[in-house]
C-alpha cells in the first residue's frame, strides 16, 4: 500500500477520500469536521445524521461536495480506554472553544 503524508488544509487535499472522525451525534462543530462543514455547509451534516444512530466503530461514507475528493468519510472513533475527556478536548483544541 502506498500512502502520503501531507502537512496543510485538508478541504484542499486531492485525493480519493478524506477522513475525519465524529462523534456518535454527528454535530461535526471543530476540528477536522468543523473543517469540512465550514467549507461544505450542512447539507453534508444533513447526510451523515440520516445514518444515526452511530455507534463506535461506525464509518459513514458521504458526497465531497465541492472538496477535491470522491469521497468523505466520517468515523466514529473506538473509545481509547477513557483517556479523552471533553474537557481534555476542548482544552487542547482551541477550534473547539466555539463548539456548544
């Protein structure tokens, strides 16, 4: 298998799909899927929440909409143990001090 690692906005990728990961409720408010719906706007929040209930584990493929990809691909994560907490998240991410 071949694979790159890029370094920059990845709404500006190309490549056969981008990945983020979400959580089970799908609100998609920072980081790599506050990205993608700040430049593709809820109708792709719209297409994800239709496959809900998520569970961990749980890959929902969507359009790119107008992003250079075929694909986005929205995961939710297996839990790692209970290492995260929100409040750990939202203080490392300063993207997520917008999320409600």
């Amino acid at each position: 298998m071949y694979y790159d690692i890029v370094q920059g906005d990845i709404t500006r990728q190309t490549a056969h799909g981008l990945v983020n990961t979400t959580d089970p409720e799908c609100r998609m408010e920072c980081g790599v899927s506050g990205a993608f719906r700040d430049r593709v706007g809820d109708s792709m929040v719209e297409e994800v929440t239709r496959e809900q209930p998520l569970d961990a584990g749980d890959v929902v493929v969507t359009q790119a909409y107008d992003l250079p990809a075929l694909y986005l691909l929205h995961a939710v994560p297996v839990s790692g143990a209970g290492l995260a907490t929100e409040a750990s998240i939202l203080n490392n991410d300063p993207d997520c001090s917008r999320a409600g």
